[in-house]
C-alpha cells in the first residue's frame, strides 16, 4: 500500500468516526453553507383565481368548518419546499373561505396574521373583542396572541387572503395556540372600535421611510379601509405623474413601524402601459392582485396575472412588473425582521431583464 492510499483510508474513517458522533467537517459543507447571494428554496410561482375561486367555493359546499380543524384555508403551497404547506421559507399565504352564516371558532396563537380581502363583504373579524367589518380592499391585523375569530352574517359565501409569519416563528421553535372556552368570544360594544380610536388617516401610511427598530407592539389600528389607502395612492401620483408605478406601506399609527414586528404590508399602483424597472432585494414577498392584468418578470421567467391572481418573489429574485391595464398589487413581506437585524438589502438594475420562458400554471 502507498502512502497515499493509507492517508486516504484514514481520512475515509476520520469522516465516518465523525459522521457517527454527529459531527460534521465545516470544510466539506462551506460552499454550501455560505452562497455568494440568498439561494431560497421555494422558487417564483403563481396560483390562478380562475383555478383557486371554484376550489374554495367546492371546499365551502364539501368541508364544514368545526373545532379542531379551525378555519376553511386553502394554503399557497410552493413546490420549492419539498410539501411544506408554505408560500415561501418564511410566509404563509393562503385563501380563506367562509359560507352563509358560518362562523370560524376563536383562537390565538403566536404566529402574526394579517387578512386581505379579495373580494365580497359581509363578514367580520373580531380581534380581542372588536369585531371588524371586512370589505373588498381592506386589510385587518391579527396581531401575535390576540384571540380572533371571523363570522359571515350574509347568506353570500366571502374570500380571502391570509397571511401570516408562521414559518418564522416554527424555525424559532416558539409555536403556542390556545383555543378560546368559547366557540366564538364576544363582541364588545360597537364594531370598528380601533378605526375610530385612530381616526387620523393621515398616519396610516407611509411612501417613505419606516421605522427600523424592530417594535413587537403591534397596530392598535385593526384595520386599514381601501378607500383611504386609494386616497393615499392617488396623492402619491399627484407627486410623482410620470413615474410608472407608486407604492405606499400600511404603517401602525402610534409608532411609524411595519403593522406588525414580523410583517409589512404595501400596495403598489403599476400604470397603465407602463413598466418598472428589475429589482432584487431580500425577504420574501407575496403579491396579490386587487386589480389590474399584465404580467410580471421574474428571474427572466414571465408570469401572466389578473385579477385575483396571487405570485411568490422569493429572496433575491429580479422582479419587473408590466401593467395592461392599471395595476394594484397588495404585498405581504417578513422585511421589518430584515431591517430589524440590519440585513436588508436592494439592488436596482436598470435594463429590463431578457425573457427566457414563460409560466404556466397546473
Ligand atoms: C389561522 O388562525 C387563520 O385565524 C388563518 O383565520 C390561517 C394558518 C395557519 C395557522 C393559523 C385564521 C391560518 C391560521
């Protein structure tokens, strides 16, 4: 046997003696480990309304909603992730549907949420006794803990999107959930409580900077009208006309922070025939579209959307967005917990990227 040969069969059982004590050799894996840029694992993906609306709407007529199971939610889950019921590494997206007359039993746990509505009216959300009247464009916030339950009072069925930071907060190992005694809490006095507790619109939202810092005490304001965040995006125009598309953030009013410690929450206005330039940055992003048609290139693949449509911009994708028609996209990203630990990140690229396919969906 050369000396070769018995250094490289000593090296062999070096790495099976460590291998059986549960240790592993940093020098094999670095490469791995540390990559030049974030390599997420769930990848650019898009769920059509057109395929998800009849879904939910045979899950409503299928599946009752009881104790246990908790909530009608039909989650984004993105074929990056090997099964996991996640939109991305750390967002859960996903459409809830209620019935005529149904009702979702109180919870809380330690996952924040958030509720976009897609569509429809009729039901609300009562968060820590405040019961809050859901409409077409509003958003409301259940914060970490805060004990909530949704009831639809029409005799319409009514969607739509949830969002929430419950893949963060299971990769910190600090899950609870806690069913409330009763199968709905009460309603305390009149509806709408924090909406007129912070009457002041004017501090709803922000097209500049947000608080950094990272503030674990959520929005007192519950909830967010579309009609106020349309009056915000058209001043923003009025500043800014030839510019092709505007965004705003839904801010907490007492402190200037992201609505909640784990979640931001914007709207982005893409003009009619125009288009924004690629952009990168870190966190992942949902979008979902109030309105609008056109498509979207992301990482030189390019996704058609409408209304109603709903696509996952991983970390560190290049992302451009082409309006048809006027487009409203509302977005949820984990960036306050980016910005937070000073690691966010953007980078502007300032030539559209080169289409090298096109998306289409199951
Ligand atoms: C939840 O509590 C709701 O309250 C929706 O409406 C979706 C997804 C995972 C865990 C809890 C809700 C959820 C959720």
């Amino acid at each position: 046997m050369t000396v070769e040969q018995d250094v490289d069969q000593e090296l062999a059982a070096f790495y099976r003696d460590l291998d059986v004590v549960d240790l592993a050799p940093l020098w094999t894996i670095t490469e791995q480990l540390l990559t030049p840029v974030p390599r997420p694992k769930s990848i650019p993906w898009l769920w059509r309304a057109q395929t998800y609306v009849p879904l939910a709407e045979r899950a409503i007529k299928l599946v009752p909603i009881e104790r246990g199971g908790e909530r009608r939610v039909l989650s984004l889950r993105n074929p990056g992730l090997g099964g996991r019921p996640y939109a991305a590494g750390t967002l859960w997206g996903a459409v809830q549907c209620l019935g005529p007359n149904e009702s979702a039993p109180a919870h809380r746990h330690t996952p924040g949420a958030i509720r976009f509505v897609i569509s429809g009216e009729g039901v609300f959300t009562t968060v820590n006794g405040d019961a809050c009247d859901m409409r077409s464009g509003d958003l409301v916030l259940t914060p970490g803990m805060a004990w909530h339950d949704h009831s639809n009072t029409t005799d319409r069925n009514m969607l739509w999107f949830d969002g929430l930071d419950l893949p963060m907060v299971e990769a910190l190992d600090g899950i609870f959930f806690e069913p409330h005694p009763d199968l709905n809490q009460a309603v305390e006095g009149e509806h709408n409580r924090s909406e007129r507790q912070y009457a002041d619109t004017c501090r709803r939202y922000t097209s500049g900077s947000v608080r950094t810092e990272l503030d674990p005490t959520p929005s007192p304001l519950l909830i967010y009208r579309w009609a106020d965040t349309e009056e915000r995006l058209r001043q923003e125009t009025g500043k800014q006309p030839d510019a092709p598309s505007v965004t705003v953030e839904y801010i907490n009013p007492r402190s200037g922070a992201s609505v909640l410690p784990t979640l931001a929450c914007g709207v982005q206005r893409v003009f009619a025939g125009r288009h924004t330039l690629p952009v990168r940055r870190t966190g992942n992003w949902i979008y979902v579209v109030r309105a609008g048609a056109g498509h979207s290139v992301i990482d030189g693949q390019r996704f058609d959307w409408e209304t109603g449509d709903m696509f996952v911009v991983p970390s560190w994708s290049a992302v451009e967005h082409h309006a048809l028609e006027q487009a409203d996209f509302f977005t949820l990203s984990d960036t306050p917990v980016l910005r937070a630990l000073g690691i966010n990140r953007e980078q502007s690229l300032d030539t559209p990227q080169a289409i090298t396919g096109t998306f289409s969906p199951r």
